[in-house]
C-alpha cells in the first residue's frame, strides 16, 4: 500500500474530487499554507505592495493499493494541472499498516 499525498490549488479541489471518486473511495482534505520555489507573491492592496510568502493550498491525502497507485498520480496531475508555476506537488511513500478501528480489518481490505 502506499500513501499519496498532493499539494494542490485550492480551485482545483473539485476537479480532483471527481477524477478520484472512481477510483477510490475515501479521501482526506485539508487547507494548508507553503510555498515553493517562487517563494510566494506579491499583490497589490490599495496602492501599497504587499509580500505574501505563504500562499494558501490544498492537501489530498489517500492511501491505496500499489496497482492503484499510478493511475490515482495520473489522475491527480490531468485534473491539477494549469501548467503555471505553482500547480503543486504528489508525494508517494510506502505505508506499513492501515487498520479500519470499526471494525479491526488490516490491510488492503481496511482501505
């Protein structure tokens, strides 16, 4: 099994629900704040210049299958991409042990 866990655009979270709602069956969201190599923006605010390093993102996370894993990365990346600096990251690793605590199922089967 493997974890995938996907920076994205916050626009692009609906786009990414849907490519992936075929595939798997449950995902967890979260609003994070990073920036990458541009080191965030700057805007503009009322005439003043604002500097905003921490620009907001989204954090997919699931766990899932290793046969699954290269068609949900490829999911992930058609619905992400915008092909502008800034679309995001996937992070894949490997995932010793999933336990469903309803039930105690382990393994693929708990996933």
């Amino acid at each position: 099994m493997k974890k995938i866990e996907a920076i994205i655009r916050p626009v692009k979270l609906e786009a990414v629900q849907s490519a992936l709602e075929t595939i798997v069956q449950g995902i967890t969201v979260t609003e994070v704040r990073g920036h990458g190599k541009q080191r965030g923006v700057s805007e503009t605010y009322r005439g003043a210049t604002l500097e905003v390093s921490l620009l907001s993102k989204i954090k997919v996370e699931l766990v899932v299958a290793d046969h699954l894993v290269d068609q949900v990365v490829e999911a992930i990346c058609a619905a992400a991409r915008t092909g502008q600096v800034g679309d995001g990251k996937i992070f894949v690793s490997p995932v010793e042990e999933v336990i469903r605590v309803r039930t105690g199922e382990r393994g693929e089967k708990a996933v």
